[in-house]
C-alpha cells in the first residue's frame, strides 16, 4: 500500500431513508479522506446522522450514492464474499455496552466471535482459543478470570473494553468508533480513552471517533469534521477547529460547551430553535434558519464546501467574512 | 442566608434479595435559600436515591429509610404522614426527572399536563387552570397555541421545557434538578440551563440541582457538594472547590475531563471502580482508588473536617495538614 494514499476514502456518500412524509436525507454529500494512523473526529447533535454515516461507511446501512474505498477498493461495489474479507480489517465498537453485546456469551465467546466467522481459529480448539482470548483480554485490561463471566456480571467500563477487545479481535486497521464513551461516568471515560489511544499506537489503527463530547473529540482527533442534517458544514485539524471556528453552527457549538471552570463565564452565541427536519430538508443552507448572520442567499443555492485556508473546509457562503 | 433544607445523617437502603444496597449511609447536605447547590457524582453515588428520599419517592420495598432528618421550613419530612407530603411535593419542592421521554404522559396534552399539577394544590375551576397552564408555556418559552399537543410532536428540549412548567406551575421554594440536561444535545442544554436559571431568580427558589457534568456546575452552582458511596465527601463553595479542592476524589474527578484549553498527552483516570453499594468498603469508601490511602483509611471512616468558610472534606489528610484560606 502505498503510504500517501489515504487508508479510507468517502466519496460524495449519501444515505437516504423513505418514509410516509417524505425523504429523510440522513446523510447528504459526504466526502472525506482518512489516512493511516489518524483519528477523524465527528460531532454534530443528535440526528446529524453522524453515527448513520459511520454504518454507511462500513455498509451496515446500504449506501444511497457515492463512494467508499478503502486501501483503494471500493466497499460499496463489493459482493457478500468480499464483503466478509473486508469486514475483516473494518470493525465497529458501539455506543451502548449494555445493548451491543449479547448476555447469553461469556466474554471469552463474545470476543473469540469474530475469529471463528473469518474461519481464523479453529472452534474445537478450547486452549487455542483461551489462549487468544486470554491475550485480547489483557490487551484490553480485563483480568483474566474475567474469561467466563457473563455482561450482566460485569459494570458498563468492563463491557466496554469486551467491545473494545471484540473490534480489535481480528486485528483490524480501522475501526469506527460510535460514541464509545457516552454511556459511561467520567472517571471510567477517560480510562477507556486512554486504551483506546494505546492500542492505536500497538496496532497503528485507524479511527473514526463519533461523538457529541467537544471536549473529548477535541483530546482524541487529528482532524475534526462537523455535521449539521446530514451535511458536513466544517472540517479542519482539531486544534484549528478550536482556534478558528469558521462556520456560524461550530462557532455556536463551541460557546455551547460548559467550561469546568467557574472564572470564565462563558460567552454563549444563542442559537434560536431547535434542529429542523431532515425529511425533505430546504435546498439553501440547512442551518440559515437559526443562523444569526443568515441573508437571502443563504437559502437559494446548496453551499459548497469551500476550502478557506489549506485543509480548512467550510460551507458557508459567508464565511471568512464574519467575525472569528 | 437562612438554611431551607437541611438533610442530616440520611440513610437508606434498599434491601433486595441479592444483599443490602447502602445506597444513601448518613449524609449530611444543606440548602441555602435562594442558592443553587450542586451535587456531583458518579454513577451509583446515591444522587437520585437522595433526591428521592427528600421528595418522599423511595420506593418502598425495597427501599427503606434507616434514619436520618430532613428539615423543611421546621418540619421533619420523614415525620410527615403521605397527606402532608402530597401537599409538600410540587407544591413546595417539586422535582424535575432526568429523562423528559418518560417523565410525562405520552396519551395526554402537555396543557392539561400542566394544569393538573396547578389543580392537585390550588382550588381553580379547570378553565382557570388551563389558562395558567399556557401562562407557564409561554414562561418556558413555548408558545401557548400548542398545549393541546401531545408529548410526541414535541423535541426532547422542548419536552424538558414541559416539564420544567410543570414543575414551577405551583411556584415552588425548591426544585430538585435531577441531570435536567443529560439527554439534551449541547446548544440545547444552555438554552435549558439559561431558561432554568433566570426562572429560579424570578420565582426566588432554591435548587438543588443533580448532575456528573463539571461543566454544568461551574457554571450554574453558587455552592457545590461532591458525593461518593453514598455520602458527601467534599463540599465548598464553586470558587472553592474548583481552585482547591482536597479530597483526592475530586482532584481525581476534575484530573479524568479532557479540557478544552489545555492539551494532554493522554488523561488521569480515576483507577479503579466505584465500589459495589452492596460491599462498600469499611473504612474511607474512596480507600481502594486513592493514591494516599494507608492502613487507617482501610479500617477507619473518617469524618467530615470542617476547614472553614464552608469548605469541608472527608479525608484524614488534612486533619494534620494546614489548608491555607482560599481567596
């Protein structure tokens, strides 16, 4: 593989959903570039469909349009089989560790899964197996007799280092991670983080971190790319995003954010209403209406995603010209 | 300032089949009035079941209160009988849930919603309650026309903001704000927060408002409590307690949040779990995750220290150490 090329490419990725009211337009026009070893963060607020976008990336959702290539080939024109292959190096760790795991396997199965569906292991061989999952379980700082225990035994962090030590199983290149610290306390958060960084560095894995926590996409990513219905508004590297918020929606995102820090009062840009429908979603700009500088342009055309500064990307006709 | 509430040496426990659950083991808390007073813990701390215990909502089995006070005004409502804690609840202290999907009746109107809690305290004909009903919405900011909806046509801020009006219908003095803002995205919750604080000036309340967000109370708490394994283990002022905090929990507790004006190598996690409420440990319930901890942690509770200027902590630590005063 050649060392330039992005591990993961989306092109113009779009994921509809009928319903009796209308198009759900769930995600619209995606277009990212991923590269080995790196985290691209997402954010957005509920119903962005920042976690629908990650399915759609691994085709756990069926694609509507556009493209997905990883290591050059493309996910989305592959068959069953070569899906099989593929999933391989693709893993996913889901939000919920009480819904995303199944209470009848003991953490040795459900983490053994994986290897026995890619045919990597031998599922009569008990002490090959143990020995794997003895090794996973330790990657992921479970202790080993842990190995029998059933999800219900176990509190939300442990669960979520089964999910964790699942995805990493097959020893995959990349893994989407949807939320996978939302479910748990702060203290157990930054625990987990901080595997989940560690064996990034072991594996040299790549992430694509959804998340609603600003703070934390802010500690996690490279790059950070922010949703509104659908549609990516921002993406720049993470401490840039911080720096310089370009677009309205990030600016108000950001000054949304309670500091931990009773001298500052924060400086809150109010926002009016609340997330408009994405069924049949307006052809302009999908954030004018509660945007504070919207003008009449902003909802004649589609805004294109322009390219402010070198690999700072906006779509706002207005931004550069508003105050930072 | 006068104190309004004043929880002393609460206990209670749940008693299942399983074991005892020390959810709540003599906690001591007090509420200025007019104060936001924040109480921040973890999951299984006993934030809710304390929140329950004053509002009188312990289910009972399996719950039991053990013993324990918890002045109102001058009255003990443990002592209370069920009639007089109907007339206290939502009529003095009302309480907002957590989660605003399931806190209200998905089969009727958010306007009769409303004009319920005002017609269980207040003897008005119903029309006179719906129009206050509407009065409440507009004070959320909801506009009037829409009490006749459903709960269902409404967004999970908006459904927060029903229940906020719910609530307040009978103008409480203290509204316990059990994570108001949990479920709610970020723009969404500092509309909440923004709303709920301004309400709380006008209608002269007091809260108590219940959350894990540090965020969250620095920037809406006048006064802040930390609880752990079911009691209080450290609590000040907010200047206080985010400049200087003692108890190596809530050093932990403040360490593990990724900030945003800082950039870290990697986070301190707090190690270790939350101890089991069926087997909390016997001496300092933080002994097995404190870096400090020595033989007299492990065998001995400490008590809460009083260090002056309301900063108190539950350490042995600083028994022995000076704390200079905090500016």
């Amino acid at each position: 593989m050649n060392e330039n090329q992005p591990l993961l490419q989306v092109q113009n990725l779009k994921k509809y959903f009928q319903t009796p009211s209308g198009t759900l337009h769930a995600v619209d026009d995606v277009t990212f570039d991923l590269y080995t070893g790196k985290t691209l963060g997402v954010v957005g607020e509920s119903g962005c469909g920042k976690s629908t976008m990650g399915r759609a990336i691994l085709r756990l959702q069926e694609p509507t349009a556009g493209k997905v290539l990883f290591d050059g080939v493309d996910v989305t024109a592959c068959d069953k089989r070569e899906l099989k292959k593929l999933r391989e190096q693709m893993q996913i760790i889901f939000q919920d560790p009480f819904a995303s795991i199944n209470p009848r396997m003991t953490v040795s199965q459900t983490i053994m899964e994986p290897l026995i569906i890619q045919n990597k292991i031998d599922k009569h061989d008990r002490t090959g197996l143990e020995k794997k999952a003895l090794e996973i379980m330790d990657l992921v700082g479970l202790a080993p007799r842990l190995v029998n225990s059933y999800p219900h035994e176990l509190d939300g962090g442990r669960r979520q280092r089964i999910g964790i030590g699942r995805a990493l199983a097959l020893n995959p290149k990349f893994i989407v991670c949807d939320e996978p610290v939302s479910a748990l306390d702060v203290s157990i958060q930054a625990q987990i983080l901080n595997l989940m960084q560690d064996v990034q560095k072991q594996m040299g894995l790549t992430y694509l971190f959804i998340t609603h926590d600003l703070s934390v996409v802010k500690h996690f990513s490279d790059e950070i790319l922010v949703m509104y219905l659908g549609q990516m508004v921002e993406k720049c590297g993470a401490k840039q995003l911080f720096a310089k918020p370009m677009h309205p929606y990030t600016q108000a995102l950001l000054s949304a954010i309670p500091v931990p820090d009773p001298h500052v009062r924060m400086q809150k840009i109010p926002l009016k209403g609340e997330l408009s429908s994405p069924i049949n979603p307006p052809v302009g700009c999908r954030f004018a209406k509660r945007c504070p500088y919207a003008c009449e342009a902003c909802s004649e055309a589609a805004v294109p995603l322009r390219e402010l500064e070198p690999g700072h990307f906006v779509a706002c006709i207005k931004a550069g010209e508003l105050p930072v | 300032m006068n104190t309004i509430l004043d929880v002393k040496d609460l206990v209670i426990h749940y008693e299942t089949d399983d074991g005892c659950v020390y959810a709540v083991n003599g906690l001591d808390l007090d509420l200025q009035e007019g104060e936001t007073l924040g109480l921040v813990g973890e999951t299984g701390a006993g934030k809710t079941t304390l929140a329950r215990g004053i509002m009188g909502l312990v289910p009972d089995p399996p719950g039991r209160i053990r013993g324990g006070e918890i002045i109102y005004r001058g009255t003990d409502l443990l002592q209370c009988s069920n009639a007089e804690m109907r007339k206290v609840r939502g009529r003095k202290i009302a309480m907002i849930f957590q989660d605003p999907m399931t806190s209200l009746n998905p089969v009727t109107n958010v306007g009769l919603q409303i004009a319920e809690a005002i017609q269980s305290h207040e003897k008005l004909s119903r029309k006179a309650a719906m129009q206050k009903a509407c009065q409440m919405l507009e004070q959320v900011g909801i506009p009037a026309e829409r009490a006749g909806e459903y709960p269902h046509q409404f967004s999970g801020g908006m459904k927060q903001r029903v229940v906020i009006a719910i609530a307040l219908a009978c103008n409480p003095d203290i509204l316990i704000a059990d994570e108001p803002t949990t479920a709610l995205d970020v723009t969404i919750q500092a509309q909440v927060l923004d709303m709920l604080r301004e309400l709380r000036e006008t209608y002269h309340m007091s809260m108590l408002l219940i959350t894990h967000d540090l965020g969250v109370v620095a920037q809406t708490c006048d006064r802040v409590a930390v609880i752990y394994g079911g009691e209080i283990v450290e609590s000040a002022d907010v200047y206080t307690l985010f400049d200087q905090h003692l108890h190596p929990y809530t050093q932990g507790l403040l360490d593990s949040i990724p900030k945003l004006n800082e950039d870290v190598e990697r986070l301190k996690p707090i190690e270790g779990m939350m101890p089991d409420p069926t087997q909390l440990p016997e001496g300092c319930r933080f002994c097995s995750r404190c870096a400090y901890a020595d033989e007299r942690c492990r065998t001995e509770h400490p008590n809460m220290l009083d260090l002056g200027n309301g900063h108190k902590v539950r350490c042995f630590r600083y028994e022995t150490q000076e704390v200079e005063p905090h500016e």
